[in-house]
C-alpha cells in the first residue's frame, strides 16, 4: 500500500512496483487508512512522511498501535533528504 500526497513521487514509487508485478493499493491521505490496512491485509505499507493534517510518523504510529494493524511492515517513503528525515521520523 503506498499513502502518498504528492502525486509525482506516488506515480513513480506505484509504477516501479506494478512493473516489478506487486498488486498495490493506494490512498493519497492518512485519513481512513487503520480500517483500511486492517481490511486489506498488506504486506507493506510505504508512508510519505509530510502529509498535510496527518503525517506519515502520526499514521505510523496509529497503526502500530492499533491491535488489528500493528503487525503491518511499514517504511517511510519520502523525497526528503535522509538526515531531514531522521529529525522528523524519531528511531
């Protein structure tokens, strides 16, 4: 599953999985996604880190919180560059 905003990274990262054959599920907002994963099952879920209204570590953090999803592989998929990223996303 791929919950990007941005439509230019999200076509990108969509395309190179759908020519590598992964089925992907996608959603452009935060909003909705704990049922969501919880209905979909995905293996993977790749969260852009800065969404408007609800960010990626936000929604990371809901969903491995969550007893129905916390069992979800997630990865930050982001545009950003690496050490802007480790400020925002705490390891």
């Amino acid at each position: 599953m791929i919950i990007d905003d941005d439509k230019v990274p999200f076509n990108v990262t969509k395309a190179l999985l759908e020519y590598e054959g992964v089925e992907i599920f996608t959603q452009s907002e935060g909003y909705g996604i704990i049922n969501l994963v919880s209905q979909l099952q995905p293996d993977l879920v790749l969260i852009d880190v800065n969404m408007p209204k609800l960010s990626g570590d936000t929604l990371a953090m809901r969903l491995q919180s969550n007893e129905d999803t916390n069992h979800t592989q997630i990865a930050f998929n982001s545009s950003n560059v690496e050490d802007s990223l480790r400020k925002i996303v705490k390891t």
